[in-house]
C-alpha cells in the first residue's frame, strides 16, 4: 500500500480521488501522521457523517469539496 502525506496540491486531490477507494492508498496527516478521514461519495458520507473532504481525525485541518 502507497502512503502519502496529505499537501493539498493537485497532484495529491488527483491521486486521492483515483486511488483511494481501491483499496492501495493511505492518506496521513502532515502534522500528527494519523490517517486522515477521506469522504467522497455517499456511502463515506454516511459512514463518516461529514461532507465530501478530508479531515484529519486529531482536527489539524479540513479540506471540504465542492462539487457544483
């Protein structure tokens, strides 16, 4: 499994949204290195009760998406 630390560039969103939900991808942290709480469709949002982003569990940050 490929980890990679959550920098918010493109590149990351680009790999997070292709790669995620297979299953070879951990997302951790920048600050505390804990894997991140990654929504980005229904059924994430009603397991994690949040709205399409990524947040870090330990709250050091919050990216939340729009999708219009």
């Amino acid at each position: 499994m490929e980890k990679i630390i959550y920098d918010g560039k493109l590149e990351a969103m680009n790999k997070i949204f292709g790669e995620y939900h297979k299953g070879e991808l951990s997302v951790v942290c920048p600050k505390c290195q804990e894997e991140v709480i990654v929504v980005l469709d229904v059924s994430d949002i009603e397991e994690h009760q949040k709205a399409p982003g990524i947040y870090c569990p330990n709250g050091h940050f919050w990216s939340v998406f729009n999708y219009r």
